[in-house]
C-alpha cells in the first residue's frame, strides 16, 4: 500500500491519473464511445465528459460522430495522445527499473508472477463487496503486515 501511495503522490503532482486512465482506454479500444469509456472505468457521465473535453484541448483525442448512434459520438487517440501514452509509460518503467534495480532476475520474475495473480484476482472480484471479516480480524494484508512487524520488534 505503501508503494501505491507515494506512486500515486509523486505522479499526480504532474499528471491527472483519472485521465491517464481514460486516455489509455481511448488508446487499447478506440474508436470507443463516452459511455463505454465511463462503464470500464467506473466514472459517471459527467466526470468523463470532462476528461474528454480536457483531453480534446490538450490535442490528445479527437471526436466523430457514430454513424450507429447519432445521439453520442467516437473518441479516437491522436498522435499526440498516442506520445503522450507512450512517455506515461516509459516514464513509469524507468522508476520501476531504478526501484528493482538490485533485485535477482528471479525476485523480478516472482514479482510480475504475483503482480499479475494480483491484477488477475482484482478483475475477478469485480463490483462484488468482500466478505466482511471477523470483528478486529481487519483485511488480511494488514494481518501479515502487522505480523511481520510484531516478529521483527518482539515486545
């Protein structure tokens, strides 16, 4: 979590990730239409109008109508979208790279082993609510964590 957190902080001082997010979905699966863009996401209408139009200023998608449904519209990546994609992500792995940099290319491998099992058991679980735990039992990452911690400062 802790990883997560100062991520997040470093790269939304420079970037909207929301709109990152959107502009990746334009990237993988457009032409596409607002509402699908909103259903993948989880974003209200609203909220993804104004991504759209942030992102249409900023030169990075482009809008055409749907010959299927002339009551919305296509959103489609232009080549500016398309380098601002491609420096997200490089920008990204070259954190990434500096942060594994010591690390075995089987700690590596393990990594993007139990990363991917983690996305993969996270698109599973999809909309559905966790069970609720046990009163005091908390989520089981905080349990390990807190394990760990009692192991290494023994009281």
């Amino acid at each position: 979590m802790a990883l997560i957190d100062q991520g997040h902080r470093r790269i939304s001082r420079h970037l909207d990730l929301t709109r990152v997010r959107v502009l990746g979905t334009v990237a993988a699966q457009g032409p596409i239409r607002p509402s699908a863009i909103a259903a993948g996401l989880g974003l209200t209408a609203s909220a993804t109008s104004r991504h759209l139009t942030a992102l249409e200023r900023a030169g990075q998608v482009t809008v055409e109508p749907d010959s299927h449904d002339s009551r919305t519209f296509l959103v489609r990546q232009t080549e500016r979208g398309t380098a601002e994609v491609d420096t997200t992500i490089q920008a990204g792995s070259a954190v990434f790279a500096e942060v594994i940099a010591d690390w075995s290319d089987e700690d590596v491998a393990t990594a993007r082993d139990l990363i991917t099992r983690l996305n993969e058991a996270w698109e599973q679980r999809g909309e559905s609510a966790a069970p609720a735990a046990a009163p005091g039992a908390g989520p089981r990452w905080r349990r390990t964590r807190l394990s760990i911690a009692d192991k290494e400062n023994p009281t």
